[in-house]
C-alpha cells in the first residue's frame, strides 16, 4: 500500500504559491487533480508540482482525487507553465488552467453542421525552392537541437514555403510542430495551404472554434493522431510531446502579447518552450521586432535572409502624398484643386486617379484605415462640446443609422444632433472612419463592387472567407477596411493599396508607435501586386499623410527596414527603452480618482525606497511616474501607471516581485496590475 506523502499543488486560485497537500494517491508531477480549497474546502484543479518534505504549520488537507481524464503532463510543459508563472509574476495555480482543453472528452462525436476544422483538398506538391530559400531552409535545417532563427524575408519572398519545406524535415523524421500564427491572420487561406500540404496531418485552434472543436484538436494533437498544429498564441498551451521545431510567423505581431490577466507573450514564450523541448525556434517577419532583430545582430539568434520575392515579382512602388494645404501659387495644383472639387477631403487626387486606372484594367483596389465608424467625434460648434463615453474618458465614434458607439467597452447611445450642453449648437461630425470612406466610394464609384472590412462588418469566420472568396473571384472592385486586411493576405489582382491616414498610427503616446507604424506600412505594402510578372508594371501603394518626414514613411517608402531598424534602436538606445532596457508597467485602478491617485503616489514612494534599500542589486533601475494613463479612465476605472526601467534586464523582476509582495497597504477598491514587458502603455 502506498504511504501518506506530502504534495506541492498549484491550485486554480490567485495565489502566488503552490499549496501542500497530503495524499496515498499514486500522484505524479504534472497530473491533474481536484483539492479542497480554503475554509469552505471547495473543490478545485489543481496541478501536481511535486514531492515535499516541509511540513506546514497549518493544518494539511487531502488531495481529493486525480482527474483521470488526463495524464500527467509531458515535464517540459510543467517547467514552462513554472516559468511563464514565475517569469509574469502570475499565479501558477491560474496558468496551468490553460495546457487543458475547455470540454470533458466525449467519446461519442457530435454531428455537426460546421465545416470541418482542417478542409480536406486535393494534395499539391512542394514547390522548387528558390536558391535564397534553399540557403535559408539549408542552415535551419541544420540544427535540430535548440536555436533561435530569424527568418528576414520581405513581403512576397516565399517564407512560408520555407516553413513547410522545415516541417516535412521534421515529420520524416518522425517528429512534430507547432506554427503560430497572429489571430488575424489565421484565415482559411493559411489553414488551406497547410492542408494541402500535409493533409490530414494538421490539427488548428484558434478563437473561431467552438468548445467541442478545441477539445477534439487538443485530444488530436495529445493523443498523437495529428503532428502539426497551427494556432493562435494560446496554442502553445496544447501539451504537444516529441517536438521538432516551432514556428512563430509575423513574430513582430502586438497581438501574440496577451493583455489580461497571463500577460506573456507567445513569441517570448515560444522561444523558452523551444529551450525547454530543446528544438529549434524559426521566427519570421518582413519586419522583425526590434527586440528579435537586436538579438539577431547581436549573434543571439541565427539571421536568415530572404531579400527579394519570389520569381523576381517587383516589391511595390511606393509614393507619398502630403495631405497639407496645397499652395495657393502653385498653379498646377489649383487646376487639380479645382477638377476635383467633388472629392471627399480624405481623397488626393492622385489616390483617386490610381484607383480609377487600376480599376479600368479590372484590377483591385484596398483602401485602409484603422478607424472604424463615420467620425471619431462630435462636437458642438457653438459650445465645443464632445459627447463622451460616460464610462470611458474616450470620445464616442459616429456609426451609421446615427449610432454613437464607445469603441472600448462597447457603450451605444443615439446621435441627436441638438447639443445636450449648451441646447444651442448643432453637433457636428468630425473626423473619419470605414463607414464613410464606403460612402464616399459608393457615390464615387458607381457600378464597381466595394467591400468594407472591419469589426463591425466581419465577425465570424464565415464573414470571412466569404470576403476572401469574392476577393480571389474578383467580384470585389474596391476593398476598405481596417488592420483586418493589412495582414497575410494573397489576392492576385490587387494592385494598388492606399494607406487613406497614415498619421492615425504614428501619434500614439507611445515609444512603439514608430515602429508599429513601419510595420503597418509595410505589411500592407505588401499585400500590393504579389503577383505581377515578371516585365509587368509592380504594385502601387499610396500612402496620405500631414507628415511626409516621418521616419517610418521614409524608410518604408524605400523598403529600407535594417536601416530603420538601426535607427531607431540608437533612439530606443538613448532613452533606454526596449530592446536595450527592460520594461515593467504596473496599473493601478479603481472607481475612486482620488484613492487611485493616492495609491499610484504610494506605490512609486515604495519603489524609490526599494531602490534606495538596494543600492547594489537595484542601481540599474529607473522609476517613471506615477502618471494618468493616456487611457485614464476605461469602463469606469481610472487608470495611473507607474513604470520601471532597467538597464539590467535580470534585475526588471526580482524588483517587481518584491515591489508587489506585500499588498496589505493597498486601499480596498484599488487593483494593482503588473505588466512585464508591456506592449502597449495606453
Ligand atoms: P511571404 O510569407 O514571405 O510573404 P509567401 O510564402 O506567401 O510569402 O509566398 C508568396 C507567393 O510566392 C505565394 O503565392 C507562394 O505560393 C509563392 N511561392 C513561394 N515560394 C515559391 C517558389 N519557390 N516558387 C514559386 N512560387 C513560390
Ligand atoms: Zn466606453
């Protein structure tokens, strides 16, 4: 008979630490179990960490049963889950919950009326690679233990095909992989692809998927029937054992970090799986972040190059527009001013005149613009009066059929046009959104088919790949849409795509806002003329903008992003910012201004003392704030942010773990939330 031992447990509950649990259970580090939990003893997962000789001084409670369901996850998993807990400053007993799938394990399957996760199409063939793809598929395929690459491939340039070439590897010999993908761009266009290349091989998760759906791809992928899985970022949590590589497509992407609650970053945390499974990591990009071009040119990581697209297809011609006043001396303008009077005050001529000659060769034209609705605001004239969120400090969008809408927590009133201040003025409509450049286009473009392309438009996956189908047929003239289609996309036909307001992207309050917007221009650079022949005239793109200087116009319009990057890591360098310090924001917030004041003040006194404590680990440490967020007050929460800076980048968490480990001092009503390495500091 087996003996009474004690267990460490990480159970589901906001603890920073395991618990101890006793049990004559046969247990095994990584086994699921359910324990009681505090005075009520309510039962809860929890995940086995291991044997324990310390004896608490607390009265010890029984394990209470092991969830037979699952096998104790494969170790390298648990010491990842140990990692991402201890790494963000998050509880273990809450990270785990995600390496589970959402549904028991129904024998019986379901019919269903859904199409099939993973389509079954007709096989196709590995292509012939180009010799800059096989020298990039040469030297990863080198390596099969653990090793960072950079794939640096422009737009176009065929890594996608070097990604599947390195999986074939990997399956012959006898292995597995995971290929992350953003959110975004996981559409049936990318699953299809997979699928024609491996078949019934290929197991996917992402958000589209039902409950039951998930549950079958993670008992796929963890009983071993299938030996690729594509996903989002949380796919990473799917227990996959006999690992071979891992790919993480567009790792520059903002949305592999999760914003709540787990706030990891699934390429960061790709990368230390990879350690941990020891097998190589491939992350690609045609605009690799600067923390993974640092380490590249640093030597941490391998770089692979792909310079030019495939076939010898012409990366896109790039031509900005200055949207300033145009000057009234200048006589060639004013003709201009004047043939086009009936423009919208959003569409340069020029713009105009490309649309019209792409369109007359029955091509495709995209328009993009990150702003959803009809106008950002409305303001009385008389009064200057803006109607606001009442929950948010945010000014509410025009929508059509007069819908005001807060675009953060979904808030809806309707638009009456007398002003509810002053009862004098007439509100007025300010500004730009998708809905209206679809409008304008409609009366613009009479007979051409326009398409608009945006969260209040798509929201399924059936959404869609209905677009995507009407693209690929060319029964879509004019394409408008937000950051949706900047991404991943391959429609032939498309040959001119205008960026209607780069300037939306570059005034953010915050130090990413320049890259993001190199990168944003560039990928949607890169949906223009993927497929122009060789001799044929290259893809258009047009980008508007008040500020034709702006260092990401400038180094996108040459394709030029090793010496953006360069350039802006001397920036990022000067004011020690990621990738050459490390950063770590902390938000406090509550429904009480003054006490979220008061706690931000007393929190960033607790740091400067920490500091002053200790000198010698903590020297490298910089406190900044507290301060209002931009966002400073977000579903009726008023948000302070307090930030640490730190040149030595292992000091970043110790300092914070220690700054938040005691929280009895914080007034009830106030939450402090840590971010390390933060993504966005609205
Ligand atoms: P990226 O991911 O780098 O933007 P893709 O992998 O999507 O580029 O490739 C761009 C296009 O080139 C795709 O249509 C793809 O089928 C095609 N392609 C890729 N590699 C080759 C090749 N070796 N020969 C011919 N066509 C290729
Ligand atoms: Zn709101």
């Amino acid at each position: 008979m087996s003996s009474t031992q004690l267990w460490r447990v990480a159970a589901d509950a906001p603890l920073p630490e395991a618990l101890t649990y006793s049990s004559d259970l046969p247990l095994q580090r990584g086994q699921l179990v359910t324990v009681p939990l505090g005075r009520g003893g309510r039962k809860v997962h929890g995940l086995v960490l291991g044997p324990t000789a310390e004896v608490p001084e607390f009265e010890v409670k029984a394990v209470d049963s092991i969830v037979e369901e699952y096998t104790p996850l494969p170790e390298p998993y648990v010491k990842w889950l140990e990692w991402l807990a201890q790494y963000y400053l998050h509880p273990v007993g809450q990270v785990f919950q995600s390496a589970f799938p959402p549904l028991r394990k129904s024998e019986k399957q379901r019919q269903s009326k859904r199409p099939p996760v993973i389509p079954q199409l007709e096989a196709d063939s590995a292509l012939d690679l180009t010799p800059e793809q096989k020298s990039c598929f040469e030297s990863i395929a080198q390596h099969s233990q653990f090793s960072t690459h950079l794939l640096f491939g422009v737009t176009g340039s065929g890594k996608t095909e070097v990604y599947l070439r390195l999986l074939d590897k990997v399956l012959a010999e006898g292995k597995r992989g995971v290929v992350l993908v953003p959110e975004i761009s996981l559409t049936p266009q990318l699953i299809q692809r997979f699928a024609r290349r491996f078949g019934d091989k290929i197991a996917a998760l992402h958000s589209q998927l039902t409950d039951r759906e998930r549950t079958n791809q993670w008992w796929d992928i963890v009983e071993g029937r299938k030996s690729i899985l594509i996903g989002a970022r949380s796919a990473l949590f799917c227990p996959i054992d006999n690992l071979g590589l891992i790919i993480v497509d567009e790792e520059h992407e903002p949305s592999f970090k999760q914003d709540e609650k787990l706030k990891y970053n699934g390429r960061d945390a790709a990368v230390m799986l990879g350690k941990l499974m020891n097998c190589p990591v491939v992350l690609g990009s045609a605009t690799p972040s600067l923390e993974t071009w640092k380490n590249a040119i640093d030597g941490k990581y391998h770089l692979h190059r792909l310079t030019r697209r495939v076939a010898n297809r012409a990366l896109p011609d790039i031509e900005v527009i200055d949207l300033r006043r145009l000057k009234d001396d200048d006589e060639e303008k004013q003709k201009l001013i004047t043939k086009y009077s009936h423009l919208p005050f959003w569409l340069s001529p020029t713009l105009y005149e490309r649309m019209q000659e792409v369109l007359a060769r029955g091509d495709q034209a995209a328009l993009f613009l990150n702003r959803r609705g009809i106008a950002q605001m409305v303001v009385c004239p008389s009064c200057g009066h803006t109607r606001e969120c009442p929950n948010c400090d945010i000014s509410l969008t025009l929508h059509a059929h007069s819908h005001l809408i807060c675009h953060y927590c979904d808030y809806h009133e309707n638009f009456k046009t007398k002003c509810p201040d002053c009862h004098e003025g007439q509100l007025e409509a300010i500004g730009l959104g998708t809905e209206l450049l679809e409008t304008d286009l409609t009366r613009l473009f009479p007979g051409k088919t326009i398409a608009r392309a945006d969260r209040d438009e798509i929201q399924s996956r059936a959404d869609l790949e209905d677009l995507i189908g009407k693209m690929e047929t060319g029964e879509i003239d004019i394409l408008v849409g937000t950051q949706m289609i900047a991404k991943g996309l391959d429609f032939p036909k498309l040959k001119l795509v205008g960026l209607v307001l780069a300037d939306v992207g570059f005034n953010l309050p915050d130090f990413r806002a320049t890259e993001r917007s190199f990168q944003l221009i560039t990928q949607m650079s890169g949906r223009s003329g993927r497929h122009v022949k060789e001799g044929e005239s290259p893809g258009l793109v047009i980008i508007q903008t008040f500020n034709t200087e702006h260092d990401s116009i400038t180094f996108a319009k040459a394709h030029d992003f090793e010496g953006f990057a360069a350039h802006e890591l001397e920036i990022r360098s000067a004011l020690n910012y990621p990738p050459m310090g490390r950063l770590v924001s902390f938000r406090i917030q509550g429904t009480k201004l003054g006490i979220v004041e008061e706690t931000a003040r007393l929190l960033a006194r607790r740091a400067h003392a920490l500091k002053a404590q200790f000198p010698q680990q903590y020297g490298a440490i910089e406190v900044l704030g507290p301060a209002e967020a931009a966002l400073s007050k977000l579903r009726g929460q008023f948000r302070y942010h307090l930030l640490i800076k730190s040149t030595q980048p292992a000091a970043a968490n110790p300092f914070s773990r220690q700054l938040l480990g005691d929280q009895e001092w914080v007034p009830s009503g106030v939450k402090i939330l840590i971010d390390i390495d933060p993504m966005s500091l609205l």
